[in-house]
C-alpha cells in the first residue's frame, strides 16, 4: 500500500493504483497526485499545483516498457516519476513533492492503531472494511 502522509493520513491500496497508474485527489485542501510504479510497487506523491496552474494527469505510454511515464491534461507535457517534465510547454519544470510512505497493512495498522479505512463512501473500522477497496483511504481516529 502507498499512503500520502498528511493529517489525517490517506492511504492508497497499490491495486488501486496499478490499475490506475496515477491518482490526482485533493487532501486537506491540497490538490496532489501519485505517480505509481507497478513492477518497483513504488508510488511518489507531488502537489499539482505549478506556477499558479493546477494539473490533472493521466498515465501516459513509456518509452522503453521499464520507466512510467505520465502526462498533464492541460498541456499535454510528459512527466516521469520523479516528477520533472521532459517534454512539452512544461519541459524542465519540477513539481514539489509530498511526503509518501509506502507499507504493507500489516504494518500500517501496527503503528496507526484505530486508522479507518475509507470505502469509497465513509470512513469505516478496519475489522469490518477490506484493506484492498477501491481506493481506500485512512484517517487516523485517535
């Protein structure tokens, strides 16, 4: 799982993004996106927000089937992981990342005792939600 670290704390099951490759969501207040790498189970979170512009991106085609590749809606710029443009109006940018944790939910629920895993609809205990839901999120209820 990747979670985005914030207050409270929102986790991504990385089935959710595998399928996706990419999430763009806004977190208390703050609109963010994660870029995720399936084969490395890596996922890297960044604010969309640049020079004033918010960004939406989508997972884009990678030129060697080994590096992601990911592109923002607005103008079509191409992005790697990291977060830095490499083509388009945007080349040579760098969006400013976000702190990102990635764990298994065994040792998630060990630390963050009394995290809700969010369904898609409400916040909702761990013993009766399923850890892999569609885009689970978790808010720490101590």
């Amino acid at each position: 799982m990747a979670w985005l670290v914030t207050d409270p704390l929102w986790p991504t099951p990385n089935t959710d993004l595998a399928a996706q490759g990419v999430v763009n969501d806004r977190v208390n207040g703050d609109d963010i996106v994660i870029f995720y790498d399936d084969p490395a189970r890596l996922a890297i979170g960044f604010s969309r927000r640049l020079g004033g512009r918010l960004l939406h991106f989508r997972a884009s085609e990678s030129i060697d089937d080994r590096s992601p590749l990911f592109e923002d809606v607005e103008t079509r710029s191409t992005w790697t992981l990291l977060g830095g443009a490499v083509a388009g109006e945007l080349d040579g940018s760098q969006l400013v990342g976000v702190a990102t944790y990635s764990a298994y939910w065994f040792g998630w629920s060990s630390f963050w005792l009394g995290s809700d895993i969010w369904d898609g609809q409400s916040l909702t205990p761990p013993d009766t939600a399923v850890a892999e839901s569609t885009w689970g999120q978790v808010k720490n209820r101590n």
